[in-house]
C-alpha cells in the first residue's frame, strides 16, 4: 500500500497548508484522515493529511521523507 502524503500543520514561510509534502505511513494516514487528527510523518513533522485534489501541483516532497535522511 503506498504511503499517504500531508501538509506541514500551520504551514510555513509561504503560509498555511504551504510547503512540501510528507509523507505518511497510510495505515496511520488513513485513520488520521478519517478522524480529522495530525498524525506524524516519516520525518518526525506533524502534519495533516490531505487527498491529491488538494496538493499544488508544484509542491514537491520533502527530502529527508523522500530519502529517508
């Protein structure tokens, strides 16, 4: 199952819901999804899970989720 991506809670320097994306484990996604609640992503960044209609289609992920640094 491929992992669920998120928003950075309160955003950042470009404003809320603004920034890269995290990625989320999707069991634990799926269930923060459904019960409106941060969950932590693979960075240790507590975010907020959102669906793809969502995401601007220039938000990249970030790195240390992508790389696992």
């Amino acid at each position: 199952m491929p992992n669920m991506v998120g928003l950075r809670v309160g955003g950042d320097a470009a404003g809320p819901g603004r920034g890269p994306l995290h990625a989320v484990e999707a069991d634990a996604g799926r269930a923060a999804q459904a019960g409106h609640q941060d969950v932590q992503a693979l960075c240790g960044e507590w975010v907020q899970v959102v669906g793809a209609e969502e995401v601007p289609d220039d938000t990249g992920l970030c790195p240390a989720c992508r790389y696992g640094v």
